[in-house]
C-alpha cells in the first residue's frame, strides 16, 4: 500500500499554537485541533524569519517564524543545508 503525504493546508500561526493537539494512535497523523473544528496535520504557513540558530556542529537548525498572528519555531536535524540561506528579515513558504 503507497502511503501519501496528507494536503498542506494555508494557515495562520495562531490557529496552530492555540489549537488542542490530538495524539492518535498507531500510523494516524497527529493534528492539531482549531476553535473552528478544522484538523491540522499538515500546514502551509507565509511568514518572516526573526530568528535563526545553526548548531556548531552543523547537525541541528532552527527559524523563529511570526505571521503577525503568532510565532512558531521550525526546526531541522541533519539537513542543515535547506536554511543555511534564510536570513532574519527573509519571507518564507513553510510547508510543514
């Protein structure tokens, strides 16, 4: 059975941060639960970078993202590379 990535939806940090999250059980996705209802498992998310944080051992990374609703940390392990090039001031297109 091929297994397929869930739709990224558009979202707001806020919706994310203060939704209910809800752990399921065995390969069910996770989700976070939204005051209007909707499931979020997989978001799409338009922000400004105002943090970042590359280890010194090159094997963790981090970006503090603010939509003007909220602010959330996206974080990466061993594949550095892909923020290496976000800068504090940069807008990105996460999909997460």
């Amino acid at each position: 059975m091929e297994k397929k990535r869930l739709t990224a939806i558009k979202s707001d940090i806020k919706s994310i941060t203060k939704g209910k999250y809800v752990q399921q059980e065995g390969f069910s996705p996770n989700y976070a639960l939204t005051d209007t209802g909707m499931r979020l498992s997989r978001v799409r998310v338009l922000a400004t970078v105002v943090d970042k944080f590359l280890s010194e051992s090159g094997k963790f990374a981090a970006v503090t993202l603010d939509d003007g609703t909220d602010t959330i940390r996206a974080k990466v392990f061993n594949a550095v590379s892909m923020f290496e090039n976000l800068n504090v001031g940069d807008t990105t297109d996460v999909i997460a």
